[in-house]
C-alpha cells in the first residue's frame, strides 16, 4: 500500500452516504487480501491467498472437491487447480480419489500442511486484531449481522437463488 495513501472514497461526491458502501467494502476485501499476503511473506509463510483458503477449508472439511474449494475461496477453478498442486507438491496435502465422484479428487491435510495453516492463521489472528481492534465484541456481532444481511438480500435474487425457488429448494444460504 502507498504510504501517502489518501482515505479511500473522499474524492467521490454522494447524495446519500450509503452509496459509497459497495466501495468501501471491495477496498476492504482489498486491503485486507494485501495486507494478509505481505504479513505472509514477512513471516516466512510462502502462501497464496488461494492455498490459504484450501488448507483453512480442508482443515474444517476434509475430503471436499477442489471445485467446492475454489468456490468457497471466490476463485477461479484453475486458480484452485493451481493452488492444491502446488500445496500437494510441498507436502502440504494429498490427492485421493473422490468416493462419490470418479472425475473429482479428494483432499486433505497432511501434518506438514497443518502446521502450516497454524503459522499462516497466527498472522491473520494479528490482522484481525489489528483491523477490528476499535471494535467490541458487541460491534463486531452487528457488523457481521449486517454483512450476512446484505449478503442474504443479494442472493435472494440471484439467477441461482430463483433457479432453486423454481425447483422447490429454499433460497435461504448459509453465509
């Protein structure tokens, strides 16, 4: 990040103060991808934001599909496909085959990888901490309430969401 970095969105003038939202939350997600990613190096944990994700998200599940990855990391297949190769070459993980699916994989962590993802997440825990410091724990619950909401109001009109309304699958999403 540029050291003579202006506040994000005081160039832009609004009517209402809620049109600025969308852009302050894609800053976010910016600035904390970036700062998670240099905190990384600077510890000597040489990960992408995409194995990251895999091996937080193989940890909590293990087995899951290298598609159901990259969803879950909001990245590209081949980007994911990229990543659990590149995890599976450090040792980090290991390929079997999928038992419900003969064209998917199956992965999981090794205790290689799991120490590694416990490096990767005592950075972020000093991330977190940083970026939600000014917070109580009362804030932080609403704040995560409201970006749920958000998320929920969004998805309820969705292509995908009216797709299950119209198979008769509730549109509620767990986010």
């Amino acid at each position: 990040m540029p050291k003579n970095h202006e506040p994000f969105g005081d160039w832009l003038k609004l009517e209402k103060p809620e049109h600025i939202l969308g852009f302050l939350l894609k800053s976010l997600q910016h600035t904390l991808r970036q700062t998670f990613d240099e905190a990384l190096r600077k510890q000597g944990v040489e990960l992408s934001f995409a194995q990251f994700a895999a091996l937080f998200n193989l940890h909590s599940d293990p087995g899951v599909t290298g598609a159901r990855l990259a969803r879950r990391a909001l990245v590209s297949a081949q980007t994911m496909n990229s990543a659990l190769r590149a995890l599976e070459l450090d040792g980090y993980i290991e390929r079997r085959p999928h038992p419900q699916s003969r064209r998917a994989d199956s992965w999981s962590l090794t205790d290689a990888g799991l120490e590694e993802l416990a490096r990767a997440r005592r950075v972020g825990r000093t991330i977190f901490a940083r970026m939600l410091g000014t917070f109580d724990a009362k804030e932080i619950a609403a704040f995560e309430d409201y970006l749920r909401r958000c998320i929920k109001a969004l998805d309820e009109d969705s292509p995908r969401a009216q797709r299950r309304q119209n198979a008769g699958v509730s549109s509620t999403r767990n986010v």
